[in-house]
C-alpha cells in the first residue's frame, strides 16, 4: 500500500527538509496553500488537497481539509477490509501520517487591537479537526518539530512507527487540540463576563 503523508503547517521552519525525507523513503505527500508552494518550490512532488477533494479552498481559505476525503483517509481501519475496499473504491488514499501545527491563537488574542471578530477569524478549525482524526485513526500524528524529527528517525530505522509510539503521539496530538480549544473558550468567556 502506498504510503501517504498529510502536510499542513502553519510554521513552515524544516518542513521541506521534513518532507524530503519522506520523499526519499518513498512517502507521497498531500498538502495545500502555502505549504504545498513552499513544498513545490522546493522540487518535493505535492498532490493539492484540492485535487483529492475535488475543489478548491473556499471561503476565503476556511474550508480545504474538511471534507469527506480527508477524513476518511484518516479513519479507515485499516484492520477492516470493508473499510480499506471503500476507501479504494472511492479513489481515497490510507493517509498514515500527519504534520500539523495551528495558527498561533494566543498571538491573535494578545494584538492589541484585538475584536471578537478578529479573533474568531483566525481560530484554527481544519487543523485541529485534522489532528484529531488522525489521532482517533491511530495515525502517525506530529503537531510539533521535535515529534516530527523523532518520528522521521524511527521511520528511517525500522520503516514504521510503532503501536506503542503512535499511541503518545495520539495523546500528545489530543493535548494541543485540548489546549488549543481550552484558550479559545477562556477568550470568548472573558469576553462575555465582561459583557
């Protein structure tokens, strides 16, 4: 089965380095916006989300990875010949590994010109959607450098990730989603005491 790696980062620091890596072990890598040019420019070989879902980023680039296809690329049991069968069917590939890091919400909150709206406006949905997926898919997960580095080195050294592995990758990924959420919750609650 080929192996696909999910690529979304809003910090692009060694992502190409990340991605080449990949590449030379034979991953194919999905990403889209500025990651996929940042990736294309660097002569990595991207397939667009967009292709895979079949569109373009709409509204203003707030939809790309929710969709359908995303999303069953990380749910799929892969224990389950139904669910692989369909997913084939459906021209979905098995995405076994995601990069992913949020929008820096806090550097949202902290401008000093900062609304309710503009805030809202810059809260991360997709990705955190994304991780958590991938997370509940027991996917290789990685929303920080450093678990992508270890990840990479493992992957080098046996050609996997192991179950035991995925499973921290899994909590730690759930804890920045939780993190995540937990500051955008004490924002909008501040704001309506304050109301």
């Amino acid at each position: 089965m080929q192996k696909w790696a999910l690529i979304s980062v809003y910090d692009k620091t060694g992502v190409v380095e990340d991605a080449a890596r990949l590449e030379k072990m034979g991953w194919w890598i999905l990403s889209s916006g500025g990651t996929a040019k940042v990736l294309r420019e660097a002569g990595i070989a991207v397939k667009d989300v967009a292709q895979l879902v079949g569109g373009k980023a709409i509204l203003n680039h707030k939809v790309v990875t929710l969709s359908r296809e995303v999303h069953a690329g990380l749910l799929a049991d892969p224990t389950k010949l139904e669910e692989m069968k369909e997913i084939s069917n459906l021209g979905i590939p098995f995405i076994d590994l995601v990069r992913c890091d949020f929008y820096p919400l806090q550097d949202a909150i902290n401008d000093p010109w900062a609304t309710v709206e503009s805030v809202v406006e810059k809260t991360d949905i997709g990705g955190p959607c994304m991780v958590r997926s991938a997370a509940k898919g027991l996917r290789i997960v990685a929303c920080k450098k450093e678990d992508m580095r270890r990840i990479l080195t493992e992957l080098e050294e046996t050609g996997d990730v192991s179950k035991e592995h995925r499973q921290t990758l899994r909590a730690n990924a759930e804890f920045e989603v939780a993190q995540y959420v937990k500051l955008s919750a004490d924002f909008h609650f501040l704001k309506a005491i304050k109301k």
